[in-house]
C-alpha cells in the first residue's frame, strides 16, 4: 500500500484504541440497571416423563416454504393476528392481514426478480446486486417465496440503541495538529461521515462553524414506510426553522455524534470536547420512524439500509470518501455473515465507503447457550424475562443438519412455600420443517400466562446449511407478566448429534446457574457469542467498548461513578473499574463460523459528549460546564473509531474495511488488559 507508513503512523499516533482484534441504539446505561437475576429451581419435574424420538428424517416441506426464514413466518402470522401462512389461501381470513406491511430483505436469482416482486406490492428501499430491503404487503408474502427467481426471505429484527477523557486517550490531537512522526495535520477536511441514528441536534454549536452548519445532508424517516425528509446544507443555512427533525426521544445520536465529528465550538473551541473528526462532513440520518398504527417508534432494519444507501450516493455525487456510523444492532440473524441483512451491508461497502459499527452491549448477559450436542440426549435451557415490563422474548436457534429431533417450550411456575416447579403449560413437540398451527395460549387457574409461537425450518443449502429455530414467548397486554414464568426450551437431539447455538435476544437471558436436572444435560447461559448484526457482517468493522474514564464530576457538583459488576448471579461482587480495561457490557465473539470479533476497541465507558437541545436533562448527568452529558456503551465507542476511519481516508481515499483491519492489526495499542490478540474480547 503507498499510505500503508502514513497510516500506521496514523494509527499509533490517533487511536488508542485498545486492540481486541478478534439493530437497539445499544442503551448506555442499562448493564448498571438491570435486576438481580433470581435463582430459580427445577426440581420436582420428572423431565424424563417427556417422550424423546430421536428421529433422523426431516419433515418434507413445499420448497417455497424453506425460502422464508422463521422470523419472516411468526411476524408474518403475528401481524395476520394468528393466520398461519399456509393457512393464507383461505380468502375470508385474508381480510385480516390488508393494510399491512412487513420489512423483508429478500436475495435473488433472476433479473426479472424486482420485477415480479413489486407487482406484489414490494417497494424497494435498497438494492444491491441480487439483494433487495424493503416493504410487501403481509399478504402477499406466501406468493413472494413462491417465485422461482426468489432464494430466500429474511426478516430482520428490529435494532436497539447499543468525551474529554476519550480524546488524549486514542491520541486524537497529535492527529490534529501533525504531530509525532506525521507529516500533516489530519482532522477529517473533506471526508463525509454519516451517523445512522435517532437525529442529530443540528443547531448544537459543535455540528456548526462561524460560516454555517456543518450537515453537508440531514436525512429523517419519519413516518414508517414513507420516503425519508431530507434537506440540504443550504436549506439548513437559510431557513433552521423548516426543519422538522429533532432529536428528542433519547439525544443518543447527537452524543454518538459529538464523539465523532463535534468540534468543540461549545466549549469556546477548546480540545477537551472535541470529537475525533473535527472538520468532516456531516450526513446525519435519523431511522428511527414512528408507526402511527402502534404508536412505536423503532429503529427499522430496511431504514437503516437506506440511510447506509443515500450515504454512499451522495458521496458518489460529490465524489469524496465516506465513512457510516451505526451505534444500532440486535443480537439476531444467522450471525456468520450469509444472511441477505448481512450480505447487504458487505454489498454497500467497498473502496472508500466503509461501515464501522458497535458490537453491542450484551456481554454481560447470558444471552447464549451452545455445544456439541451429544447423540440421543435431552437438553434443557431455562430461560428468563429480565423484568415485569417484557413485552416478548425471541428466541432464535442455529444448528447442523440432522442435529435436532425435536423440540418444545414449557411454562414453568414456582407456585409452593418449598420453591418447587409445576408445569403450566406446554407446546406440542416441533420437528424441523414444522411449526405450531397456532399460537400456545398459556392458561392456568384461568390467568393467561402468555403467548408462544415457533418454527422449525429445514435445511436450505443454498444459505449456510444449518437449520433454524425461531420462537417468540409474548403477552397481549401489560397485565401478563412474562418475568413470573420460567420458560423452558426442551431439545432432543438425533441418533449423531451435533453443534446446537441459541440466543435470547432483547429482554429475554438464558439461566447461567447450572443445576441437577433429572435425566437431562442443562444449556446453561453464558456471554458469549453476544455480537450481532450489522457488526457481523464481514465487511462491517465491529467495535468493543474499554474504559478510560472511572469516575467524573457532575453538574449537581456530585461524582459520578459508574461500578462494574463481575458476576450477574452476585450483586455483592461489583468493584470500580480499571482504567484501560474492558468494559464489562462490551459483547463478545466468536461469530458462529468461529470467526473473531470484535475488531477493535475505543473508548465507550462514561463518555462526555453533545446533548440533544430538544430534551430536558437531569443534573446527574450533565458536564459541569457546557451542553454535554455522558453516556455508557459501545454506542459510545464505535464513532471514535469512525472518526479515525475517517481521517484515515485522508491519508488513502480508497481504502476498504480490509485494509482497516490490517491498519489496526499492525499498530493499535495492545497491553496487559487485552493479552494476547486475536481475542474475542
């Protein structure tokens, strides 16, 4: 590479970010919030009372049936209020489901596929290749995976949310200023970074300059499934009042944003607040869209993809380089890099156009439970509503072929004085290729406990081919509590056996105490495997989240401190953090392929940064001085990288998410906090 000095340079002079080289915003705070996981007890079931098949023989299904993933199939029976999908021909249920729409990114094998797919009612967001996100009408989905140009239909989960200090950390003003052994300033000039996020407080004096604002675009999907707001910097210059956008649900992406590219300007210009990319370009994108049916606003895996996509054209309008930052995610997916969600982001990516993402806060989480299943066993995973207000708990499932018999999802209720368990109630067994004809309602003593709907699908080698479970355990409404039930996923597995991963994705962990279960082996929870899309996608750069801050003064002229907690079973065990080390909610590798993630890691542990204008601030957070706040998670980590990523397409405009890598393998800080690298921390 001709930059390949200049950017090790670079590199070791900017970021200090410690090497772990290895869909939500990611909710800063609430690893420190959550409740103390219960111990819960089993005994007193006979679970050797279930019958085990350990049959070989997959169920034969319709081809078109194996081209929908399983979440495509429960959201599409959820939004149809029941309606099974192969149950859709029946016209006088088909009224159900008119007016409704599901997001989809469906991967192709013919030209005529988009075609086809929007005289059903498709409107395409983003394409690439043989790859399309967008919208169908839930009708309408039964005949989509029936066109023979079509191999497979994902679903997408939604994404959650997932300084100061942070800036001499990673070296950020030797950067700045041409020091060390660089042979120039470099501070982000005529690099565009787009955030992907819940807005942007465009009037904060950090996102302006004497001259003008720096949003070279402000995109917002306000209304769920209509064509985003966008306007242009002259449109923000002349007239601020137009616009609509504000950032006032959480202020998440104005402080992602200040950690990337603020310039300081509110601090009178001063290097303590200043972002790592102080003169880019700005493109913020605000994907969090409001459905007017449900009252809810979610970040939509479709817009994000969009908002990645109107990016990288404007870029290519202006011709400049451009970074894309996503502090958004969900632990969901095939989480090995061949889901279409995946394969689209790797798509969109390319020579100067480089997607930098935060790997998650769920490493503090049993999350996962996985291993090589022995042959003809049964297996048991408890699993757990964090708390009262759960609304549901996916559960999703990826294994090898001819690995699982069957399997069943028991409620389980701990009713007498001793703490002894009672079945409540149960699904039928589910064999691969098959799924519930309805939703398990779960009644006992005449309360409704809640709802479970799984699938099964078969093997689609076309894919990855491994098989995939998908179930979701919901309630109707806020006076079922998920949290009062241990629900309890029961697996046999075949005559050989086989490698078996599960994750509980959202409010939702598996039981980490490992207990005496009669006549069956526990899947017990743990942490890893905890990183998910768009982080896993292969050319996506993941990132971790360490500490450079373990205790600050707030504006109520209190401390703000911030303990980590060691074991999530042990409220007592907690202590302060070292500086340097890794946070404790930073989630962790490997990918199912055994591939190593995350990439890197940056600063994300309370972090100052911008605040949101539109939202009115408690004292307990707030920078003594100016409009700043901080903030905890990867959220926080992943814009210092993409702001060194942005600095470094100054030194290489063409540079890829490979040649990123191989940057922070040869020259990002490691110590005795990371050990030996590669890891999966």
């Amino acid at each position: 590479m001709k930059y390949s000095l200049y950017l090790c340079s670079l590199v070791v002079t900017v970021l200090v970010l410690a090497i772990n080289w290895s869909l939500a915003a990611q909710d800063p705070e609430r690893p420190n919030e959550l409740s103390d996981i219960p111990e819960i007890h089993l005994e007193g079931i006979d679970w050797g009372e279930f019958e085990v098949v350990y049959q070989t023989d997959e169920v034969l299904t319709e081809p078109w049936y194996n081209r929908l993933d399983g979440r495509a199939r429960v959201q599409k029976r959820r939004l149809s209020g029941g309606l099974s999908i192969r149950d859709q021909d029946d016209i006088r249920k088909r009224k159900d489901v008119e007016g409704k729409y599901i997001d989809l990114v469906i991967r192709t094998t013919g030209a005529s596929a988009r075609n086809r797919l929007e005289a059903l009612g498709f409107n395409v967001v983003v394409e690439r290749g043989n790859l399309l996100a967008g919208r169908m009408p839930v009708e309408n989905v039964k005949e989509a995976a029936k066109l023979e140009e079509v191999s497979y239909i994902q679903a997408p989960q939604e994404a959650e949310l997932m300084h100061n200090r942070t800036r001499p950390a990673v070296r950020a003003g030797i950067a700045h200023s041409g020091g060390g052994n660089l042979s120039s300033a470099y501070r982000g000039e005529d690099i565009l970074v787009g955030i992907i996020d819940s807005g942007i407080d465009f009037l904060h004096p950090d996102f302006n300059t004497d001259d003008g604002t720096r949003l070279e675009r402000l995109i917002d999907y306000q209304i769920r499934g209509e064509d985003p707001l966008e306007w242009t910097r002259d449109e923000i210059n002349q007239d601020p009042d137009q616009i609509t956008q504000e950032d006032n649900i959480s202020g998440h992406g104005t402080h992602v944003a200040g950690s990337a590219v603020g310039n300081g300007r509110a601090d009178a210009g001063s290097d303590n607040m200043t972002g790592i990319a102080p003169e880019s370009d700005i493109i913020a994108v605000n994907a969090q869209s409001y459905d007017p049916e449900t009252g809810s606003r979610l970040f939509m895996t479709v817009d994000i993809l969009g908002g990645v996509d109107r990016v990288f054209q404007i870029a290519d309008e202006l011709d400049k380089p451009a970074v894309v930052n996503i502090s958004l995610g969900s632990i969901s997916g095939s989480r090995d890099g061949t889901s279409p969600t995946e394969e689209l982001y790797d798509e969109l990516s390319g020579p100067g156009r480089v997607i930098v993402s935060s790997a998650g806060n769920s490493g503090f989480l049993p999350k996962h439970t996985g291993t090589e299943m022995r042959p003809r066993t049964r297996y048991i995973a408890p699993i757990l509503a964090e708390n009262a207000d759960v609304e549901s708990l996916p559960i999703e499932a990826w294994y090898d072929r001819k690995t699982l018999s069957e399997f069943k999802i028991v409620a389980v209720q701990h009713s007498d004085a001793a703490g002894r368990a009672s079945i409540a109630g149960t699904t039928p067994w589910i064999r691969p290729g098959e799924e519930l004809d309805e939703p398990e309602v779960i009644i006992s003593e005449g309360d409704t406990l809640g709802f479970i709907d799984a699938t099964a699908t078969v093997t689609n080698a076309e894919r990855n081919g491994d098989s995939q479970i998908y179930a979701e355990i919901y309630r109707e409404n806020d006076t079922t509590d998920l949290s009062d039930i241990t629900w309890v996923f029961i697996a046999n597995s075949t005559i050989r056996g086989g490698r078996f991963d599960m994750w509980v994705n959202r409010d939702g962990m598996v039981y980490p105490r490992e207990m005496k279960l009669n006549r069956s082996d526990q899947l017990v929870g743990d942490n890893q495997m905890t990183v998910g899309t768009p982080a896993s996608a292969s050319e996506v750069i993941s990132v971790g989240a360490f500490v450079t801050r373990t205790a600050s003064e707030r504006r109520d002229g209190r401390s703000l401190t911030r303990f980590t907690r060691l074991d999530p079973l042990d409220p007592e065990d907690s202590r302060m953090p070292e500086s340097g080390e890794l946070a404790d909610f930073s989630s962790k590798g490997p990918l199912r392929t055994g591939e190593v993630v995350p990439d890197i890691a940056a600063p994300g542990y309370l972090v100052f940064s911008a605040i949101s204008g539109s939202i009115e601030w408690s004292d307990a957070s707030l920078h003594p001085v100016g409009p700043y706040r901080s903030a905890s998670g990867t959220s926080m980590a992943s814009p210092h990288v993409s702001g060194a990523v942005a600095m470094m397409l100054q030194v290489d405009p063409d540079l890829t998410a490979g040649d990123i890598r191989q940057v922070f393998a040869n020259s990002a800080r490691r110590d005795y906090h990371t050990g030996n690298v590669p890891n999966n921390n």
